[in-house]
C-alpha cells in the first residue's frame, strides 16, 4: 500500500496520505488483528485487514487427533461461545455415525448454547460500549455474565472452555436444584435489559456514534456471505435455528428480531434483542425438559463409516459450519471450519473506506469478531 | 418504598459520615474566614520580621514564595483527593468498590501510592520523539494550570492576586495549554500522538469561543470582570428564599450555565469530549510514549483544571463562597467539588462523540445559542437598567 501526495487546487501547498496500523498491538481489535489504514487527515481511504495473528492450525491438528480429542480443541475457536464449538463438533460426528442423542439431551444442549449466546452477547455489548468510550456498560455485563459463567462451572467445571457437550449427548446431568438456580438467574437479568437500554442503546451520543456509520446493503451482505446477527442487521430474516432446525428448536416459539438499514446500530439492536429471545427459549427449554436419560449409546472408540458430513448451526456470530471427512479410521482425514467471523470479517475492507478513523472501531466492535475464531 | 431498608453496615456508614460531617463542620466555624486568619497571621509576623536584620525584598520574595507553596500544596492534595475520588465514584458506579486496602480505610492512601510508583518509574523519550520538544510539553500543560489559580477567590479575601481582569485572565491562560499538548502530541513522534494533538487543537480553540460568549451576559450584569466582584454581586436573596447566584436568573442563566458547563467539560478533554486521548482509537493521544513523572505532570495538569473549571463556575454561577452559617471558603469547596462530581459523572455515563460531530457541536449549537444569550441578556440589561 502506497501514500499519496493530495495536491490542494489553485495553490501550492500539497498533503500526504499517512499509513496507520491499527493492531496487532491496539486495545480496539479485539486481539491480535492488524489493520492497514490508508488516511487522508481522518478520513480513510483504503484500509486492508491482516489476519493469522493467532493461528494454532486446528483444521490440521483434527487430523492427527481421535474425535472426542478434537473436542477439546473445538473450545478454543470461538472461546466466547464455546458451547456452540462443542455442539457443531458433536453434530457433525453423530451425523457420520448416524447416532440419535434423546431428547433430553438435545433440551440440555440447547439449555447451554442459548446461556452461552447471551454470555456472548453480553461481552460484545460491554466491549462495544467501550470502543464507543463509554467504560460503565462493560463491568455492568460483565456482572451479569459472570452470574452465567457460574451456572455453566457447576454444569461442566469449566468457567471457559466446557467440552460438556459430547459426542451422542452431554458430560453429564444436571446437578441439584441447578434448574432453580438458571430460572433465578433469568428473572434477574430480564430487568437488565431496560438497564441497557436506559445506558447505552437510546443514548444520543451512541446512536449518533453508531446511526448511518458502516451500512452493509442486503445485496452485499448476501454477497460476502455475512451470517448471523450482522445479516440480520441488515433486515434479512435468516436465522439456521428457525429455518434448519436442529436440536429440536422447532419446539420452542421465539422471534428472529431485524434491523432496518444495516448500519451499526441495527447490528447492536439485533444482538440486544437476540439475548430476550435466548431468555425465552431457555425459560421454554426448562419449563419442558424431558426426563430420562440425556446420552445415546455412543460405541467406546469412535470409526465412523467412509464418508463426509456437513453440519451446521447459528453460533452467537453467524452461521458456523463443519465438514469432516472420515475415511473409517478413528481419526478424521480431513476437517475444514466454516468460522461466521473470518467471513464476516471480510466486509471490512469495502464499509470503511470513505469514514472516519474514529468509526473504525465502531465497525469493527459491531461486526464482533472473535479471533480465536478468525484465526483458528 | 419511601425510606429504604438499611443493613447494620450502611447505618454505620451514614453514621460516621454525619458525624465526620458534624467535626469538620464545628472545626470550619471555629476557623472561621481562612483570608481573615491568614491576614491576621501575617500582621502577626510582619512587625516580627522588619526587627530582624533582612532586607525587605528578601522578605517580601519569602511571602510570595509562601503563597506559591500555598497553591500548589492546595492543588497537589486536592488533585489526590479528586484522583481517588474518582476511582472510588467510578467503582460504585460499575458495581465495583474501588481501592480498599492501601491506607486502610478505603484505599485512602490508593493515590500517594500511585504518586511515589510514578516518581520512581524509569522516564522513557523514545527515539522517533524530538527530545527537546518532547521533554518541554508537560511543563508548558501544567504551568498554565497553576497560573490560573493565583486569580480565583477561593472566599472573601482568599485570593492570591486580586485582577481587574480575572475572567479574561483564566481564559487566556489556561488556552495557552493547548500548545503543550499539540507539542506533546507532534514531538512524541508516534503517528497516534500526533492525531490526538492535532484534535486536542481544534477541539480546545474551538470551545474556547462559546465557553468565554456564554459568561457574556454575567459581564452584562455585573460590569466587571474581577471575580471577586461578580462572586459579590451575587450575594443577597430574591423574595428572602432564593440565593441571587447567576444560574437562579430566570431563562438566561440556565442557558449560559449550561453551554458554560458543557464547554468546560470539551476545554478539560474528559469524556464525552476526550477524543484527544480516545483510548479505544488513539491508545491514549497525546501522552502515549510519557511514562513516569511526565505522564503525571499531564495527570495533574487534568485534574488542576477539573478543579479550575468547577471553582470558576462556582464563582461565575453559583455565587462563590456564599452560603449560610458555614465560612465561605468551606461554601467555596463544597460547590466546586459539588461541580467535580458533575464531571465524573459524565464521564462514567456517557460515550465518547466522534470529532467532526463534536465540531459541528459547537459551532452550530452552542455557538448560536450563547449569541442568542448575549442578545436577551443585553435586552434585559437595557429594559430593566440593571
């Protein structure tokens, strides 16, 4: 990327273009990206996203692992919703073995993805809050995230990376009385909400930061394969959990909320949203959960038949996708992770040329990319 | 439920506070006026003094050199007062509880600490920077900051030095800052610092327009430009129960409180109008590559104006050090820090606004407004002959 000299017309005096790295080392991307900004005073002209920071091969390592083994990796792509890791690991491999886990299993999985959606969505709402500047919304989620993070130690022993959903079911059933303690936790956070919108959603200086900044047009976002809450922004209803239902979601009754335009805000309101829907779907979750017992019978060494599948589900960040390939031994031959963020991430380049620097972390807040996941 | 239901501890807390309350309150008044006691102190010493053998330059060089320590020891404790102050205002604000155990109670002591790990931090000029340029700018922040001081009245005869023009005087003083930060920002040699000097310029000569318009009207009123005139043209009550201070007076007075606040706010760079230091986009501004006892002169030098910019209003709207019963500089103090705590309020509550819309902010909001001010002001002054 090459500077320019801007020459002002009718007089002598010219200016530069300046290149700016944002990142890797930069509290805004969310990690190690690294952004190459072209400006021109503060607007910029050409921006060119570097991604690989974090790059642990996983797809490689799934080549050399067993499948429950891969699991464990599986936590470590999107750590912010590791549940849905688990889940679309699991999914894909039960398709190759073609096993069917009960359906109290499928209620508890959804009971753990839809937790982990709104714990996921809190973190973007408060690092939002603090790319826009406003420091007071993160600790004030990250409060009610931690109340979340509880709930799933008592589940799986683990506060990050759960591995409790497993290949044919879950690690284990409920503990005692850990109904009660989730119910109690979702009357306590649904007031939360209004709090958010009181502090952030409808406060004037956010939505002037977020309004009209980053629009993605629907014919774009079809385009560069944008899933998720971002799709959603732009007001197309697609939604995997409404119209390719897995887990059962077809049980439970719950909106796919829309933005309008496509810009910032929309992006944020969606995810507002989503986190009341997610409330209802675990409230419906636990109100019907099936007795019995949660896991299939599940062969000791798994070597599924030659063959391929391709599963895939709505992740907090869009769709995320996997196909393996089995060619009969106990390890797969070939892994490949559709992850929402690094396709998401794509769109960067074209929505930031023609803003202003101080939009860039608007944007890319919006656009929630985790870089575990963009990197894997 | 009108009255809450307290736990033991919170009982006890309201009780060591009024009583904290009820000393410091009894010690106020028995002190009494601070400028009448220091002004008996010194005709105490002086007869002292002109008997011993000095030259009399020599001791009025010792008095000035006394007042100086006076300022800066008022300003350096009340900037480690308003540090931990904000620390611990923030942390309630975000379900926290701050600092709590240097010092004992409370994480007092939370700032001296701070204060001695800046002081023996190793001081960095990185190699990019122009060091002469680099090592100058914090002082040309902070010398600016303490000047101001010197003309606010801190209560009836507590002033340093008592200006014909002492308004004017602050403004012009305290813009001369803005050099030290665009030098901070272009001599640091880092393109993120040079970004947030460049819109710390624009931002400070830009508020500094309709922060001086909106005290238009006080002027209208009062005459004069000595503050200690305009904190005594607003002593007295309306109708025996409405103190006479400038931001009582109906329409104007709000609105010039208003813009004055909300400039002071843009000219002290603290959000919603920190895009000079914008952490999430600029890593911090102007005082990224400072560490050390240079990093703390910026510190300082914030939190110095903070105070500046509350004493003023307190002394342009809020009626100086008057008040019933209490000495008025206590009166002074618990207005200004009544004003300090506006600021850390809004800057725990709100985001941050991007630079262009906070330009046409002032340009095409406040400006209009306090024009618009000065005008029904200037009307009143002619109709009523005040």
């Amino acid at each position: 990327m090459a500077t320019e000299l801007i020459r002002i017309p009718g007089s002598d005096f010219q200016t530069e273009e300046m290149i700016l790295n944002l990142g890797p080392q930069h509290p805004s991307t969310h990690g190690v990206l690294r952004v190459v900004l072209k400006i021109d005073g503060e607007v910029i002209t050409a921006a060119q996203p570097d991604v690989g920071y974090l790059h642990r091969g996983t797809e490689k390592l799934a080549e050399n692992r067993t499948y429950p083994q891969m699991l464990v990796i599986s936590d470590r792509w999107d750590y912010l919703s590791a549940m849905s890791n688990n889940l679309i690991w699991c999914l894909a491999v039960e398709k190759l073995l073609q096993i069917e886990v009960p359906l109290r299993g499928d209620y508890l999985r959804v009971i753990m993805v839809e937790l982990n959606r709104i714990a996921s969505h809190l973190v973007f709402f408060g690092t939002y809050g603090i790319d826009i500047g406003a420091y007071t919304p993160f600790l004030h989620a990250f409060r009610e995230r931690e109340k979340i993070l509880d709930l799933f130690e008592e589940v799986s022993g683990a506060r990050m990376t759960y591995n409790y959903i497993r290949i044919g079911g879950v690690m284990a059933d409920l503990p005692e009385d850990w109904i009660g303690k989730c119910r109690s936790f979702l009357e306590w956070i649904k007031p939360r909400f209004v709090e958010y919108d009181i502090l952030l959603t409808e406060n004037p200086i956010f939505k002037d930061r977020t309004q009209n900044i980053g629009i993605i047009s629907k014919e774009d976002a079809i385009s560069y394969a944008i899933t998720g809450p971002n799709l959603r922004g732009c007001g197309i209803s697609f939604d995997l959990r409404k119209d390719e239902p897995y887990c059962h979601y077809q049980d439970f009754k719950f909106d796919v909320p829309t933005g309008k335009q496509g810009d910032c805000w929309d992006r944020y309101w969606v995810r507002i949203q989503e986190m009341k829907e997610s409330v209802k779907i675990v409230e419906q979750a636990l109100d019907h959960l099936p007795t019995g017992v949660p896991n299939a019978k599940v062969p000791r060494i798994i070597r599924p038949p030659v063959g391929e599948s391709y599963a895939q589900l709505e992740a907090p960040r869009g769709v995320l996708g996997i196909y393996c390939l089995s060619a009969g031994e106990d390890k797969p031959y070939r892994v490949h992770v559709r992850a929402p963020s690094f396709i998401n991430l794509t769109i960067l380049q074209k929505i930031l040329v023609g803003m202003k620097l101080a939009d860039v972390v608007a944007i890319l807040g919006s656009i929630d990319i985790v870089l575990g996941e963009v990197d894997r | 439920m009108i009255f809450p239901v307290l736990t033991q501890s919170q009982k006890r807390s309201i009780g060591v506070l009024a009583l904290m309350g009820l000393i410091g309150g009894g010690t106020a008044m028995a002190i009494g006026e601070l400028g009448m006691r220091l002004t008996q102190i010194w005709e105490f010493l002086l007869p002292i003094l002109q008997k011993l053998p000095i030259p009399e330059m020599a001791s009025q060089i010792a008095g000035m050199v006394i007042e100086c320590s006076l300022l800066i020891g008022f300003i350096s404790v009340s900037v480690m007062f308003m540090v931990w102050w904000e620390r611990k205002v923030s942390a309630h604000m975000q379900s926290r509880l701050g600092p709590m155990t240097t010092g004992g109670w409370h994480g007092w002591a939370q700032t001296i600490a701070d204060g001695i790990k800046l002081i023996l931090k190793e001081d960095i000029i990185p190699e990019s920077a122009n060091s002469w340029v680099h090592r100058l700018a914090p002082v040309l922040v902070f010398v600016p900051a303490f000047i101001c001081y010197a003309v606010l009245p801190f209560g009836s005869n507590l002033i340093a030095v008592n200006l014909d023009i002492g308004v004017l005087f602050i403004f012009a003083i305290s813009g001369l800052s803005v050099l030290g930060i665009v030098m901070a920002g272009w001599g640091s040699g880092n393109k993120y610092s040079m970004l947030g000097g460049l819109r710390a310029a624009a931002q400070s000569v830009s508020y500094e327009i309709p922060r001086v318009l909106s005290i238009v009207p006080i002027l209208l009123f009062v005459g004069s430009l000595k503050l200690t005139d305009i904190a005594n043209y607003q002593s007295g009550m309306w109708f025996g129960f409405i103190p006479r201070w400038f931001i009582f007076y109906p329409v104007i007075g709000q609105i010039a409180f208003i813009i004055f606040l909300i400039s002071s706010v843009a000219e002290t760079n603290r959000t919603p109008f920190d895009i000079a230091e914008a952490e999430s986009e600029l890593v911090a501004g102007f005082h990224t590559e400072y560490s050390g006892m240079k990093f703390s002169l910026f510190f300082l030098a914030e939190y110095a104006y903070v105070f500046l910019s509350s004493g003023l209003t307190t002394a342009l709207f809020l009626g100086g050090g008057s008040g019933p019963l209490l000495p008025t500089w206590v009166w002074f103090l618990l207005k200004s820090f009544g004003i300090v705590f506006l600021f850390l309020w809004f800057r725990w509550t709100f985001p941050r606004m991007r630079v262009d819309r906070l330009m046409e902010f002032t340009w095409k909001f406040l400006m209009p407004w306090s024009f618009v001010n000065i005008l029904i002001a200037g009307a009143v002054v002619l109709a009523l002959g005040v």
